[in-house]
C-alpha cells in the first residue's frame, strides 16, 4: 500500500470520529501560525535562536529591565497587527460550529499568544499562556487589552501604580490554575481530542494528550512530523495544518 493510500485511510478515520462526536477537545501550538506569518518559539529558525529567553521572557528579566522586556514584546504586539488567519484557524472555527449545531461541547485550548483563533471565528478558547494583546498589573490583579499598540513602556497601573506587563506566561511561571483545569475537564471528558501543530514537549499543556488518552479520548493528530504525541494517537496526520484540517472537516 503506497503512503499516500494510507494517509487518505488515516484521514476517512478521523473524519469518522469527528463526524459522530458531541464532545471535542482541541490542543493547538506554534505550527498553526506559522504559515501566518508567526514565528516559531523553538527549533530551527525559532525566536529562542535569535534572543535566549532569559533575557527577555522571565520574571527576572522583567525585574532586572522592565523597559528591555516591555519593548521586545511590543514589537511582537505590534506585528501581530499584519497577519491574518489562516485555513487552519479557520477550520477550527468551522469544527466548532459543527460541534455547536448538532448540540454537542467544544473547547480550545491554545498554547499560541497572538489571538489568531477568536480573529478566524472561534469563541470557547482557552489561552494556556496568555494573550499577547493584554497587559496585566505586576503588582495587582487589574488587566486591560492593548490590542497592537507599540508604545514603549511599561506604563503604570492605573490601579496601583505598579509597572504594567505583558499578559503572558513566562518562562518560570505557571499557567493560571483555573484555566488550566478548565481544559483537563474538557480532555477527560472529551469523545475526540484534536492535538494540532505543537511538539507536545512544553508541560503542562502537553500533557493535556496524556490526559485524554486516560479518559479513552479518541486522539487525532496533526503535525509536520511525529513528536511524543504520536505513540498515543489513533490517528496522526502529518502535514501542513493549513491543508489537513480543510480537508479533515469538509
């Protein structure tokens, strides 16, 4: 059997799957923007080859420069402002929109901090590691949206004065505890997980797969290339996202 038969099986599987299910769980990371125009934190290419992250996305950074760390964000903010979703984003708006007419449960879990999803259309979303699009109070629990505005900072809070920072999650935090049980719910429950475009090496969100895989999800995946993911999928696809999910929810 050629591989392109079996990939055309492995697909008619998956679309099976999410044809029959009522409660579906997605996963998405950096592979989804990339065709956007977003570029990828990790590997070859990757934002961390260009600036090492402890100079710009830490708790220490952020104490030591706050003007260095501020800036460097908003010049991400601002870039945001040129790209456009793509059609995997959209097809995930599309899945969800299935989902939500024939009555069934969706959610959205993102590990991406550019707000591409809700632009192409999707609403249950859960931002595992912030929103590059929000500032939040270093000091107080005051956020507010910032959309792509590039001006230097930080500014004070308008609360309590203290400095204003990205709303992300650096590295050495940890994902905000509600949110995150939020998804794990929504896996556990789930009839299908979809885990797309991510290299299900950052934790905890990776470990979102193996959460579905112990409450007997059906797992699809979708990626460039096999990663940890793939031994517990029932399907893994691997490709370009913007032409397998089209494909998938036709």
């Amino acid at each position: 059997m050629t591989d392109e038969n079996d990939f055309a099986q492995q697909l008619d599987r998956a679309r099976r799957a999410l044809s029959g299910a009522g409660r579906v769980a997605v996963l998405t990371g950096a592979g989804v923007s990339v065709e956007s125009g977003v570029p990828a934190y990790r590997g070859v290419g990757g934002i961390w080859q260009e600036v090492p992250m402890e100079e710009v996305a830490t708790p220490e950074a952020f104490a030591r420069d706050p003007k260095k760390v501020w800036d460097w964000h908003a010049e991400k903010r601002a870039r945001l402002g040129q790209v456009r979703p793509n059609a995997a984003h959209k097809a995930l708006a599309t899945l969800e929109r299935q989902i939500a007419n024939r009555g069934g449960r969706f959610l959205l879990a993102t590990q991406n901090i550019d707000g591409l999803h809700q632009i192409a259309g999707s609403w249950n979303v859960l931002e595992l590691h912030g929103s590059l699009v929000r500032i939040r109070c270093s000091g107080c629990r005051h956020k507010q949206s910032v959309g792509f505005d590039e001006s230097p900072g930080p500014p004070g809070c308008p609360e309590c004065g203290e400095p204003m920072r990205p709303d992300v999650v650096w590295f050495g935090e940890a994902l905000d505890e509600d949110i995150f049980r939020t998804a794990v719910r929504a896996v556990i429950s789930s009839e299908v997980f979809l885990t797309v475009g991510t290299s299900s090496l950052v934790y905890p969100a990776a470990g979102l797969v193996e959460a579905a895989a112990d409450g007997e999800a059906h797992i699809i995946e979708v990626n460039l290339e096999p990663t940890p993911a793939t031994p517990l999928a029932d399907v893994a696809l691997h490709g370009k996202a913007t032409e397998i999910l089209p494909e998938l929810v036709r």
